[in-house]
C-alpha cells in the first residue's frame, strides 16, 4: 500500500555514535523528513544531539514505548544495540511506522524472522542499515555480477580488516551488544558480497576467532583500553560454504598486523575477477585475446550505476527509503537478505563455541 506524504515524520531511538554520525546527518539532509522525536536512555545523550543539529522542536524520550505511544510518527530509524533491535523494531512497526533499523538485523535468525512477520503483518516497510550498497564501487560491481560479466562466482573474501580501529565506546568491548567486531564489521562485508553474487542459501560454516591483541592498544586510533574492559574477539575468520558449491571467506578484525581492507569484497569468476582496492577504487582481472589484463575503471566519473548521481552513502539510505515507501516498493536492502547475513554470523559464533562446522537448515 502506497503512503505518498509530503513531509514523513521521523523518530530516531539510540543516541549513540551511530545516530550522530550518519541516521540523523542523513535524515538532515532529506528535504522529505521531519525529525520530531529522539530517544536514549540517557537524556543528556538525546539533547546533546537536538543541540547538536538545531533540532528545536524535537520531542526527547527516554522510554521508546512512552515514545511511540505519545508521538505521531511516520518512520522510526533503530540505532540501539544489537539485542535491543528485535523488541524495538516489532514494536515500531506494531505502532503503525515503517522502521529502518540499523546493521546488524538483530543477533539471532529467530529475531530476524519475528521481525519480518511483524512488518507483513503491519503492511509497513522494513529495512536494514548496509548503506555501504550504496558507494559506486560497490553499484559498479553489483551490476557486473548481475549481467554475468564475471561468469560463475565461485570463490569470494568478505573483508572487514582494520589495522589499528578498536572501537573503545558503548558497549563493543563488553559483550553486551552480541559479539566482537564479527558481528560489528563482519556484517557489511559479508551483505556486500552476498549481495553481489545474488547467493543467499548457505550450507555451512566453520570459524575461529582470536583474542591476541587485547592487551596492544598501542597506536590505536582511538585511543588505549584495559585488558579487562576487552571481552570480545578481536579477529575472526570463517569460511562459509554455499548450497551452490561457492565459498565465501570472511575476514573480520579491529586491529591485526595485515594491510588489508575494510568493508570491501573480492570475487573470483570463471569469466573474470573483481575486487575493491584503495578507497572506493575497482580492479578488474581476466583474460582478453589470449593475454592476462587488470583494469581500473574510472570511478570519479558518475554515470552507469544506479541511474542518479553518485550520493554519500548515510543521505542515499534516507532517500531510497523514503521511495520505497511513496512508490510502494521492496527497499533495497530487503529484509530477508539481510537476515543471512545474521544467520551466517549466528553460526559463526555457534562454529566457534563448538568447535565443529555448523550446519544451516
């Protein structure tokens, strides 16, 4: 059911780093949008935002459900904690608003599920936080896949290495918000790759995770932590296997001695090899009349993807939203999709805690 308003008023829950640095820049900057509400369970938190971006007549809460109950809201973005991302979206979605919730989905596939039946129950839209679809390197790529340029993809690296990147803030380092940086970077790499080679059917998997530099903050850039505040993985490796035979690689760390990359994929072809290098950058492999070639296509260059001009990633993710509400269309990043990626990155954690290969339904 279409739902085609001039103006669509929004309610933001979690004031943390995630609501500072993209949900509320990228709300800011949709002409077609009204932020009318935040929420933290610390009000300070919540103010120092409205302050922050001249929000002057934003209603502060520090209970959502007092929120959803007392302000008349179009859109709720979730920007909470993993675990919280389930009861919140329900009950957003239970209230009559569409919710873009931000990645991971939520910690479980079971999760994931309850909250895609609330939203068909609803006939609201629901959406997940992968914004990094957006950036042309990774629109080039996905159309490549998708007219077959690549042929058969049968090998791919999801890579979600960071130097020296720990982040020290929230809940990360505690536990509390379902893993380590498997379930804080993991995720984007892997929906990227997923998404690129159009595979959402998983087999199995088997991981291991490490804990070898809790005790080097050294060079961090943000600055050094206790050993004793470090309670999660930070590194993880898995490799994934497909229903179709493929296999997938992830690599996930905060900080290890590798230069790599962050939120980036690689995929191997029978036709040809693609990957995403330096910042925003593509390198194209294959064979061509009988000699080996590696091509860099242009990407400062607008055009082919998409069909608009390139837009930073968190004001396109506002955008596409609000279209798929108007137009009464699937979001582009649909909620099922974005479920596998949870439900690769649950079995990870259960591969690792057993020590055996897990097996997927």
């Amino acid at each position: 059911m279409k739902d085609n308003k001039e103006i669509y008023k929004v309610a933001v829950i979690g004031c943390g780093w995630i609501a500072e640095d993209k949900h509320i820049p990228g709300l800011k900057a949709n002409k077609d949008v009204e932020i009318v509400a935040l929420c933290d369970i610390s009000v300070e938190k919540a103010n120092r935002l409205a302050k922050m971006y001249e929000l002057t007549d934003v209603a502060i809460y520090s209970d959502y459900r007092k929120m959803l109950a007392e302000v008349e809201t179009d859109i709720v973005h979730i920007a909470t904690p993993n675990p919280l991302h389930c009861e919140m979206t329900v009950a957003a979605l239970e209230n009559g608003n569409h919710v873009l919730c931000e990645k991971p989905m939520a910690t479980t596939k079971k999760e994931c599920e309850e909250m895609i039946a609330a939203a068909e129950k609803a006939d609201k839209k629901l959406t997940i936080g992968y914004q990094w679809r957006y950036r042309p390197e990774a629109l080039y790529i996905k159309e490549m896949c998708d007219k077959g340029e690549l042929g058969e993809i049968y090998f791919a690296k999801a890579h979600a290495t960071r130097y020296r990147a720990v982040p020290k803030w929230g809940e990360y380092l505690s536990g509390k918000n379902g893993g380590g940086v498997l379930i804080d970077g993991a995720p984007h790499s892997l929906d990227l790759t997923l998404w690129a080679m159009d595979n959402y059917e998983p087999l199995s998997v088997k991981a291991h995770t490490y804990r070898k530099m809790i005790d080097k903050p050294e060079g961090n850039i943000w600055g050094g932590w206790t050993e004793q505040e470090f309670k999660v993985e930070d590194s993880g490796f898995a490799l994934v296997t497909m229903k179709n035979g493929a296999t997938i690689l992830v690599e996930a760390a905060w900080m290890i001695n590798m230069l790599s990359g962050d939120m980036k994929t690689t995929l191997c072809g029978t036709e040809a090899g693609v990957d995403m290098f330096n910042e925003g950058g593509v390198r194209i492999n294959g064979v061509s009349h009988g000699k080996p070639y590696v091509m860099e296509p242009d990407m400062s260059i607008p055009g082919a993807p998409f069909a608009i001009q390139p837009v930073a990633p968190m004001f396109r993710e506002s955008q596409e939203f609000i279209k798929a509400i108007r137009e009464d269309t699937e979001p582009f990043i649909k909620p099922r999709e974005a479920m596998v990626v949870t439900q690769i990155v649950e079995g990870i954690y259960e591969s690792v805690r057993t020590g055996k290969e897990v097996f997927f339904e």
